[in-house]
C-alpha cells in the first residue's frame, strides 16, 4: 500500500473538518441561507482554500449528505443480525433524529435543480443513496412479511414516509418548548411513526367535561 502523505492526511482532515461544519450550518441555517463564507469562518480557513476541496455550496451538501447517508448505514449495520426488521427500522430512524439533535443532518431543498444535478453527479452520493434506499427497503418489506408493518401499504410509500420523519418540523417545535427531553423526543416520535395515534382496539373518543 503506498504511504500517504503528511499534506495528504492534512487535506483529508481539513476537508472533514469542512464537511462536518456545513452539516451543522446546513442543519441550522438551511442551504439558501448558508455561504461558503459562512463555511470558511466556521473552519477556520479563507474561501480560497475551501474552494480548493469544494468547487461550490451544490458540491459541498452533497458531501454533507455522504456523510449522513454513511454514519446512517454504519448504525444499522452495527445492529444484531437476529434483531426483527421492525426494530432495525425504528433503531435507524432514532439514530437519525439524534444525529439531527447534535446538528448533524442538513436540510435540503428539494426544489433546487443544481441541487439535485450535484447530489446525482456525485458517485458517492448516488451510491450511498443506492444503498440506504436498497437497506430500508429490505427491512420494510422483512417487517410486513413479519407481520409487524401494514402490508396494504406500498412498499415505496412507506420507506418515504420514513425518509420524511426525519426532517419532520414537529421536531423542532416541540423541542423549542423544553417540555421534553431530547431522548423523550425521539422516544414519542419514533413511537407515532411505527405505533401510529388511534389505540391498538381502535380510535377511542373522549367527550370533553
């Protein structure tokens, strides 16, 4: 194996560096709002630089999003192979909101073309993207032949119903009450999207005193 520069191994650390700062100026800020300015003030570095490992904001996110869809992967695949399908699916989509309390998953448009042209021209993005879609879908559709998940559901339905949990705006509101810890958060949310509202003997009505 060829040895690795020392300048390499500090180009590969800054460009993490810059990656994990414009996961969590995204993940405030949101894309529109966010510059590669703001970018460079946060590292530490001039925008020359930054320039230097990303040609413009599009690439950038794309390579916040790399880092999400990989950290999200790496979780799952931690998990017990033994573990049901069901609980896979409510681990991953706990380990995300976590990730979003600690500012770690972006918040992207997805009106913005040269957006989406940067994250589809991307081999890693499409690639992580190829694998997470082709994970969840699996065990959505183990958790159904299991007898845990709807089966009357379409399968596409459902793994984007889960993808839209986690960037659900709830989140944040309810957060911003402090009325909640941050686990007991993740704990009602992640319980209403696989255990839904109505009770398990159906919908029961209370009449207001």
């Amino acid at each position: 194996m060829e040895a690795v520069s020392f300048k390499e191994q500090q180009f590969k650390v800054r460009e993490d560096l810059i990656v994990v700062a414009a996961n969590r100026l995204l993940a405030t800020k949101g894309f529109d709002l966010m510059t590669m300015e703001d970018v460079a003030t946060a590292v530490g570095v001039s925008k020359g630089i930054l320039y230097k490992h990303f040609a413009s904001k599009e690439t950038l996110a794309a390579a916040a999003m790399v880092r999400v869809l990989r950290g999200a992967l790496a979780a799952i695949e931690a998990l017990p192979a033994e573990q049901p399908a069901i609980a896979k699916l409510k681990a991953a989509l706990a380990w995300t909101l976590q990730a979003r309390l600690a500012g770690g998953v972006p918040l992207l448009p997805s009106s913005s073309p040269n957006l989406q042209r940067s994250l589809f021209s991307s081999p890693d993005y499409t690639a992580a993207a190829f694998r997470m879609n082709h994970v969840i879908s699996t065990l959505v559709h183990e958790a159904v032949a299991q007898g845990h998940l709807r089966g009357d559901v379409p399968g596409e339905v459902v793994v984007n119903s889960l993808y839209s949990r986690t960037c659900d705006p709830a989140f944040d509101l309810l957060r911003a009450t402090g009325r909640y810890t941050d686990d007991q958060l993740v704990e009602h949310l992640v319980s209403l999207c696989f255990d839904g509202l109505a009770t398990r003997g159906g919908l029961v009505l209370t009449r207001a005193a």
